[in-house]
C-alpha cells in the first residue's frame, strides 16, 4: 500500500483491518500484497491512482504519455518485488469532452507500454467525471516466493544501492514547466521507465535482502524500508549518483526516478555489481550503509562535510 | 471488463490487446477477469471506479453509506462468477477538504462492509484531487475453475432467472433527489448487498450456465449475456419481478440492484429451486428463456400484451 499521506492513516487502515481473516494474503507494508497460490509461486499485486492537475497536466503531457506512464508506474511496483509483471485492470474516468480522441491516443501509449513489458490488459472499467480525469491502474505481478524482495527483509550491515542516477525526472519536471519541452530530462519525466528485467534478475540473488522503487525520492522512500526493517541508514551524500542537470537535492528529494532502491548483505556484493554491469551495461550504485537502531528510532543520517544530517520526517512529494 | 461506455470501445481494447501474451488469463468479457492458478482454482479479479456527482452525491449519501456501497458493489461482480471473494485494493483520490472525518467515515463503511463478506483490504493508493471524489476497488475472488459461470455459457432453451425483486434501488434514488430520505427504498439504494452467499450456491450447481449481477438493469445487462453466448432471449413482462413501489420499466431498466441474473437448463429446475428457498428463505424468479438467435442478432424480446417489443440497442444506465 502506497504511503503518500500520513503514515498514521496507513497504520489506522492496519489496525482497522487486522482482525478480518487475512484469506492467504500477506500483510499490508510492501510495494505490492502477496498472495502465495502453492508450487512455491505468489501472486503479488499494486493499485496506483494518477490524477489530473495532481500526478500529470494535459497542457503537459500527451494523452499518449499519460497512458503509457500510467502503466510504467504500476509495474515499477511489481517490479520492485523481484516480480514478473503479468496483467493489469485499468479504470478510467473521464469528462465527456476526453471521449474519443484523447482515450485513442490514452489507449495507445498503455498498449505500447503493455507490450514493452510483455503485461495483457485483463480488466477495468470506463467511465464518466464530471470535472477530472482519474485514471487507476492495477498490476498483477507473478513471483517464486523465494525471490520475494520485501522492505521488511534489510539488515544492519547491508549495503543501500541503487540502480541509477537520480533527480532527471524532478529536473525534467521544472524543464516542462518553464515550457523547456525538448530537454533530455523532459522526455525522461514524461516517458519513465520501469526496471522489470533488473527487479527479476536482483530477486534471484539471495544476497539482495529488501528492496522497494524509488517513486517520491530516497529521503522519502528509504525511510519505508528502515521503518519496516527497523534499522537505521548512513548515506553519505557524495555517494549519491545525481543525473545530469540535476543538484543533490533533487536526486535525493524528487520523485518519479522509478529505480529501484535496494539493500545488499554478504561477501561477494563486488560479484553482484559486476554481474549486473555486465549483463544491464549499465553499474549499480552504492549509496550508503545500514546500522542498528538506537532506541528505536529508525534514522536516516546524511553523511555531509559538516558532519551526519538526520532526516526527522519523511521528505520526499507529499500530496498533503 | 465493464462495459458502460459504448459496446465499440471495449470491442477496440479487445483487438488492440489480442496480440499480447494472455499470460494464463482467460480474455475480457466478463464480471472478472479469470486466473487459474493450479489445484483446479482460478483466482477472479474486477476494478470498479465510483466518482462524485456520477455515482454518487455527498449530499444524499454519508461518506459511511459511499465507503459500503463501494466495498458491496465490488464484491458483487466476484459473487457473479461464482467466486468468494477474498481480498480488496482501495484508491481514494480526495480533495483535501475530505481529509480526517470524511475519510474515516468512508474507512467506517468500507470496512463493514468488508467484515460483512469476509474481506481483506490488501493495499492501495491515497492522493489528493482538485475537484472530485474519485474511488476505485479491485476486488479478488478464488473458486474452484469448475465452478466459474462465465457470460459465454448460456445455452438456447435454458430458463433466465434473477434472485430477487428489481427497480428498489432506482426508485430510492428518486426518493432521495426528492428529499424522501426514510423510505424503504431509499435505504435500499444507499446500502445495497451483494449476492455472495446466493452466488457460490448457484455456482455449484452444474446446470446454472451463465451468470452477472444486476447492475444497470436487466435490459441491458441481459444484452451481455446473449452477445457473448450468441443466443437471444424472450422475456413476458409479466414475469419481470416488481419491487414495492417500482413500476415495470424501473424494473427492467433502474440499475444497482445487485440481484445476480443467471440462465438454468437441465431437468431439475424445480428442485433447484425449492432448494434455493430453504436454504435463503426468499424465491428465485424465472422470468424468460433463451431461444437460438436468427441471422446472428441476439435480440431481447419483451413478451407484452400486443405482442413481443425488441430491445434494438442496449438500454440501463449509461455514463456517456
């Protein structure tokens, strides 16, 4: 379930639901539910919402854009499973004037970025708005349970990586806003990419404990994984691998990266990094530590030139 | 898949999609997409979206009734296949004026409603919206595969049946814009029930063939069932089933009343019926039969006192 409001309404829906039968299902805390469906396989599965004027702009982005994002966030989720993306449902409401052309194109860029993920369309449902466009997306992921990369999985000791640079899409935000529609970082804000074949080829590896997407930046997201590990992080900032045209602050604090954010243990994390260079032709990154907690106070420190920085809240987009 | 936009558009997403990977799922065209996932069981999955002003109004309904109703109306489509459901994903989309009370209230009935049929809310999505309330429910089922009743599975000679008195919920909407907000029906409309129990029953009886739910009046939720089994149908008016204070056409074309319509053969429909009284205290009601379709139209014939009026194109409640 995703946490973009308050952590405590998160909690309450926790503490809400606790005494329904859990039916098969894991608990709610990770990127996506789990079900477990025997042959040592789970299901595992995500619903994002985007709205307009919220999640994306039409004087903005194309309708196609808008579809093909629509789905890329989605599987993002599963991915960040170590899961195959394997379906989506997709509900749209829209305002009459939306009906034809823009749902065409709408249409056009989530089958495009269906078939660049390999995910059918199964379901969902087409309706009127009266003032907005809703668009909610479901993906349905397929995992063996042993590869199953849970935020709750991170140990002390554990190295913290990503799989790329951070901040274009933040960078590329501000670019479309100050109606600069042609920069590198723009197109990387408004056509994202979901790292499918990475999140599957890292769950295989047992050295890889927890991991989670970077959707709303590190100095948010990073806090999830600490707080459902219950450890505590040293990043030191100049770790920090920040795209080009970017500042640290909007690779640590931006969102819509779509990496994936990870912990690694063990002896042969070098093995692990070479192996993914050689097989993705691009490096992981190394970008901090993790260490016990102190009296239970799961920390982010950012390690800087004048000393450790602790991040009291979570950072990071907050739509409220 | 719903399909409450024009027939064409689900009919395009059908062929855009076909060339993609079905990935074990069984295509779009009915309550819920299907899943088998071995041990001869199929996992089904429905996502309705509810929004402000379409489906429903905040000053007729309390955000307790919006939170229940969201749940029941979910849940209905898993009842229509046969399935139990088992786990929900909710997605608000808020304008920040309904953050705190109006929220919790939502949470209130969303999740008696979940208690009622044994339902785990297994993740999500909260975000703000600028203008409308916007929900959406994915809803995930588990039955036996032999147990599926597919829309597809009509046969020309079998009965059409529906559990209960139609037109109650559309009458109470037209009670409450007209300020009559105690009536019976009115509560009928503002906290409908799904047919959970009745469709599970129904689903284990070989000679139920095809079944939905009720949810934009038979008209033209019946259409469905004889496109997708290529039969047609004759229907006496006589026999529609006319809830208190509804007249015929609220009946056949008011919507939400979540009454499962199912198609029987076989010999031994009295004693499926009498079984289903004993076991639910309440009556099915026979209210047409199947005929093989002439030419390729699957029509719907409405057997009255001057004959048989067919229904040209689909009737019910439509968005757009």
């Amino acid at each position: 379930m995703k946490n973009r409001g308050e952590f405590g309404f998160i909690e309450g829906i926790r503490e809400m639901f606790a005494s329904l039968p859990d039916n098969g299902f894991e608990g709610i805390g990770d990127d996506c539910a789990v079900l477990p469906i025997g042959n040592d396989e789970a299901l595992v599965f995500t619903s994002d919402m985007l709205n307009e004027n919220i999640h994306f702009r039409c004087d903005i982005s194309t309708p196609y854009q808008i579809g093909y994002k629509s789905l890329v966030v989605n599987v993002s989720d599963v991915a960040a499973m170590g899961a195959k993306p394997v379906a989506t449902l997709l509900s749209l409401a829209l305002p009459k004037s939306c009906f034809g052309n823009w749902t065409d194109e709408f249409m056009r860029g989530y089958h495009d970025a269906s078939t660049k993920y390999g995910v059918k369309l199964v379901g969902g449902d087409t309706t009127a708005s009266v003032n907005d466009i809703s668009i909610n997306v479901t993906a349905i992921g397929r995992v063996p349970i042993a590869n199953i990369k849970r935020r709750s999985a991170a140990k002390a000791g554990d190295l913290i990586m990503v799989t790329g640079k951070l901040g274009a899409s933040n960078v590329g935000l501000h670019d479309l806003l100050a109606g600069r529609t042609d920069t590198e970082n723009a197109k990387i804000h408004l056509a994202p990419e979901a790292r499918v074949e990475e999140g599957q080829w890292l769950a295989q590896h047992e050295d890889v404990h927890a991991m989670m997407d970077i959707s709303d930046g590190i100095s948010s997201d990073l806090l999830h994984i600490l707080n459902e590990s219950q450890v505590s992080a040293i990043v030191p900032e100049r770790y920090v691998p920040v795209a080009k045209g970017a500042v640290l602050y909007e690779a640590t604090n931006g969102g819509e990266d779509y990496e994936l954010l990870f912990t690694v243990g063990g002896r042969n994390i070098q093995q692990l990094m070479d192996d993914f260079e050689a097989k993705f032709g691009k490096p992981l990154y190394v970008i901090g530590s993790l260490i016990e907690s102190e009296d239970g106070n799961h920390t982010l420190g950012w390690e800087c030139e004048g000393g450790i920085r602790y991040d009291e809240k979570t950072g990071g987009y907050r739509h409220f």
